[in-house]
C-alpha cells in the first residue's frame, strides 16, 4: 500500500527538534505526510517546520512540550484531536552514564519518564485511533542497550529493555487490527546524546548518519517486531546475546567503561 495511504496524512513525532527524531520528521516530510512535532526546544521545532513546509509543501504543528512532565500526554492529545494520524513515532529519550550510585536522582526519574512513561502513555492514547482506521503504525526508538544490562549505563540501559519489551508485546496486540508496530534498536548514532552523556562520537565504532537510520527503520514498518540498523550493531548484539549471560554484561561493561574514559581523556 502506498505509504502515505497507509500512515498519513497526519504523523506525530516526539523528540523532533533533533537528531533521530528530526531526521524522522524529514522523511515522513519527503514521503508527503504533514507532521505534528514535538520537543522541549520550540525554536529549534520552529525552524525544522519552516524547512519542511518550503522543502515539502506539506503541514506542519509545533507542539512545544517537555515530556519529563507526568501530565504531558492530555496537552499532546488535544493538539492532534482534529488531525487523521496515521503514524505515532515516539522517539524522545536521553541517558545518563557513569556508575548508578552516583548519577542525580532527579535527572534518573526524568529519564525515566521520558524514556518509558511516555512511549507507554503514547501507544495508550493513540492505539484506539489506530485501530479504528484499520491501518497506520506505532514506532518506538529504544536501543542496542536494550537487549542486555550496560554497567555504567544501567538505568537507561533498563528503560530501553522496557521500550523493546512494551514495543514487541504491542506488536502482536495490534497486527491483527492492521496496525504495525516496530521497536528501532539504534547504535551509535551521530547526534547530539553522545556528546551530553559524556562520550566522544570518535570514540564510537559504526557512527550511523540519523538520516540512514530513520530511513531504515521506516522501511522496516510491517515487518518483524524490532530492527537493529547497521552491521557493526547488529554483530555486537548477536554476541552480546549468544555468549553466556555473565559473559555478555561484563563485555558490555568493559566496553562502555572503555568509552567514558577515553573520551574523559580526550577532553
């Protein structure tokens, strides 16, 4: 089915004002969906739809939010109550690294809000829409961190096993209404969240461009329930998850406490 049939006219996208998450609403722009945005950085929202409308002619809705708040869904809601979406692309999230015991406590219920209060308040709201148009998709972004604990990484590593785990479930809930659902598990991707989780995008192996992986990932709709973009990521889960379970977190461990430090050196 054309695309646009299936999941316009209307998508929504969390997360828009950068990396994946812009690179997201480009290319449901080029696919000529109009495009409701949404992120704390109204600015930066407000120049992507300027892009999008001259690049694309198609319509676009800025909907600055900050989806640490608990309340945040009823505002969201009401802004697409007079729009067909056909597609929810719930793709806002940050992370925190270094040992657990150490990170702000404030800023690991932030994360955890917006990393899986939101996705699962997301496909709630938006699922009965979906199944009454008989069609459309549900995309959540969660990560190769995900499939296995990351020391150093533990609590975002864990709110992405939540993504994957409500995405799959979500999955086979909703195939048989005709709406598809897919959990993008990224790598290492050349955006900004590097960068603010303390990492050096050089110190990263397989850097993937946003725009690559969103192009993927949208491909992926109707198929399996969780897609891997990238060779290099998808080698390192198939380790990750094959050797013995022990094995496979300490690995991960090394690796990341690897990167914190060589990029701490480089700074």
């Amino acid at each position: 089915m054309d695309f646009r049939k299936r999941f316009g006219p209307w998508a929504l996208v969390t997360g828009a004002s950068s990396g994946i998450g812009a690179a997201f609403a480009r290319e449901l722009a080029a696919h000529g969906l109009d495009v409701v945005v949404t992120a704390r950085r109204a600015d930066r929202l407000d120049q992507l739809a300027s892009e999008l409308r001259a690049a694309h002619g198609v319509r676009v809705e800025v909907v600055a939010l900050d989806l640490e708040r608990p309340d945040f869904i009823e505002p969201l809601v009401r802004a697409c109550a007079d729009k067909d979406v056909g597609l929810v692309v719930s793709n806002a999230g940050f992370g925190l690294k270094g040992e657990h015991h150490t990170l702000d406590g404030a800023r690991l219920t932030g994360m955890l809000n917006v990393n899986c209060h939101a996705p699962m308040l997301l496909a709630r709201a938006f699922a009965p829409r979906l199944i009454a148009r008989g069609r459309g998709g549900l995309l959540l972004t969660g990560s190769i961190e995900g499939f296995i604990g990351f020391p150093w990484s533990a609590a975002y590593a864990a709110t992405k096993a939540f993504v994957m785990t409500l995405g799959e479930a979500l999955w086979a809930e909703l195939r048989s209404h005709g709406v598809d659902v897919l959990v993008l598990a990224p790598g290492a991707t050349d955006t900004d969240a590097p960068t603010l989780q303390g990492i050096d995008k050089h110190q990263l192996a397989g850097l993937m461009p946003p725009a690559e992986v969103a192009r993927q990932a949208l491909a992926r709709l109707g198929g399996p329930p969780l897609f891997v973009p990238g060779w290099l990521n998808r080698a390192m889960v198939r380790f990750l998850t094959t050797v013995p379970r022990r094995m496979g977190v300490l690995a991960a461990g090394k690796g990341m406490r690897g990167a914190i430090r060589r990029s701490a050196r480089a700074t």
